[in-house]
C-alpha cells in the first residue's frame, strides 16, 4: 500500500520512529527520516533537525523535498526536560512542521501524530487545551507553561492534550483540507523503547506498571508502527481527524473506570 510513496518519519532514530521507518521501506516506500540524533543503523535519506525551536524546524523544513506523501511526527519527549520544552517539542515544533510541510504534501497525503494514551484527558482538560491550541505560531513556550501554570510533571500529558485536540481541528481546516491531506494520531500506551524508563521517572513505576498490567505486557515498537503506516496508506483515505489507541486495549480500560461501565 506504500508503494512508490515518500514519507518522512521524525524521531527516526529510536524506537517507534525507527521501526516505522523500516517497516515503510519494507512496504516499499522512500524513507527520509529526521531526528536531533544520528540513527544507529544508517538510512538513505536523513536529515539531523531538532523540533524544540522555529528556526530548528525551518532549518529541517529547507531540507525536505518538494514533494512527498506523508508526514510521520513521531519524535517526542517524555516530560523529564521540563513543561516548556516538553510542550515545545510534542506540541508547537510538531505543529510547525506539519503546517510548513503541507503545501510540499501531495493531495490525498496524510499526516500522523504520535500522541498517547496519556492524552486522555483532553476532554475533561478541553478549556486547557484549547487555549495551548489557540497560541498561534511556535510561542515562548516557558511564556505558555507559565501562563497555563502547567508544572513539570504535567508537562507531558498536556502536551499530548493539545495534540489530540488539534489532530482534530487541523483534520477539517486548511492548509490540509485545502490540499485533501487528512490528519490522524495513533496513541501508543506503554511501549518498551528508551522514552519508557524515562515515564517511569516522570509518572512513578505505579502507574507504568499498573497500565502494563492491565493490558498483560508493555507494547513494541512493532505494535505501533503498521497502525501508524495504515494511516499513511490509500486504505485509510476516509479516515480524518481519528485517534486510533494501539494499546492493547488499555484506552477501553480506562474507559470502563472513568465512564463506570
Ligand atoms: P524514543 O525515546 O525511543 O524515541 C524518540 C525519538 O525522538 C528519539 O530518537 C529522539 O532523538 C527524537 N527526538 C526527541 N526530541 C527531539 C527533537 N527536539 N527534535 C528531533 N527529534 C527529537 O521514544 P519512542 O517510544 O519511540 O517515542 C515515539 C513517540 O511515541 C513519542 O512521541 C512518544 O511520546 C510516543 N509514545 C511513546 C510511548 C512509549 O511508551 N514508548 C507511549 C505513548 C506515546
């Protein structure tokens, strides 16, 4: 289904990034993968970027090709960098990126958030997260942390809030809409790649441990990447705006505890 396509993948060089990338060539699709870090195994094409900044993201946008099919945004943080740049990175640098690559993006191409189970809570944190969404541009983000009081611990969570939010919103507004390109997420839970010891620093071994529990083991990056890849795909062309968990069932869990069912 991937044929022929070009796709970019960020945060190539761990983890869930990695394996998508090389599942994407395997489906027979140009890789070019963008990452802070060099990848551990070579790639073809790769651009070393970092989205914490404006001028980061521009300077990674100028290398990117005229065209291509879909935009992976997958790099992300845990939250042990802080709420600001926390928010920086999983939210307002994905974002600008995304907006800047949509005129390069041909039309009926698709962009793929990699947000999480731990944006559940967009609904109940809806004011929050749209006010983040509202700060047009790629703001001040210790300025926005700030004003929001979002603390360090929160950092991540609400990253991933405006995330899922704006998915939606950018799903049925231009530039996408303009250009037929459809924007989805996928929300891995608990996934064992290097970000998941680090979630233990920032949530507590209760709650990881508890979330892979309740679902019988942690994911693999090989869980996450088919899902992430079928959003890529012409078979996902009436899907737009969607949040798909990949979590071994983990977002019914919590539903079940949060709606009593
Ligand atoms: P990982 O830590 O293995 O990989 C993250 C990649 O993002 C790294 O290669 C890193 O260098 C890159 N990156 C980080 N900051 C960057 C920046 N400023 N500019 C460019 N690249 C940057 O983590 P993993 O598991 O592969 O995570 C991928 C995505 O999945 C993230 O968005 C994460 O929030 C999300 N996720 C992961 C879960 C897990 O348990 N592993 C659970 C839910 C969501």
């Amino acid at each position: 289904m991937l044929y022929g396509k070009t796709i970019i993948v960020t945060g190539v060089s761990s983890g869930i990034g990695a394996r998508t990338a090389e599942l994407a060539l395997q489906l027979g699709a140009d890789v070019i993968g963008v990452d802070r870090r060099m990848p551990a195994a070579p790639i073809a094409s790769f651009i070393e970027g970092d989205l914490s900044t404006q001028a980061g993201v521009d300077e990674i946008v100028a290398h990117l090709p005229a065209r291509f099919d879909a935009l992976c945004n997958v790099a992300g943080v845990s939250g042990t960098l802080g709420a600001a740049k926390t928010l920086a990175i999983n939210f307002y640098g994905l974002r600008a990126l995304s907006l800047a690559a949509a005129p390069h993006l041909r039309e009926g191409g698709a962009v793929v958030n990699v947000a999480s189970i731990a944006g559940y809570g967009w609904r109940a944190n809806l004011e929050r997260a749209k006010a983040l969404v509202g700060v047009a541009g790629f703001p001040d983000a210790p300025e926005v942390a700030g004003n929001y009081a979002i603390n360090d611990a929160e950092g991540y969570p609400v990253s991933k809030e405006a995330l899922l939010l704006w998915t939606q919103l950018a799903a049925h507004q231009d530039p996408f809409k303009a250009r037929g390109v459809r924007v989805n997420a996928v929300s891995p839970g608990p996934v064992a790649t290097p970000i998941l010891r680090e979630f233990r620093a920032v949530f507590g071994d209760a709650r990881v441990d508890g979330d892979i529990s309740a679902v019988g083991r942690a994911g693999v990056a090989s869980d996450i990447a088919p899902a992430i890849l079928f959003l890529c795909s012409d078979g996902a062309r009436w899907i737009n705006g969607a949040n798909l968990p990949v979590d071994g069932g983990l977002e019914a869990v919590v539903n079940a505890g949060t709606l009593g069912f």
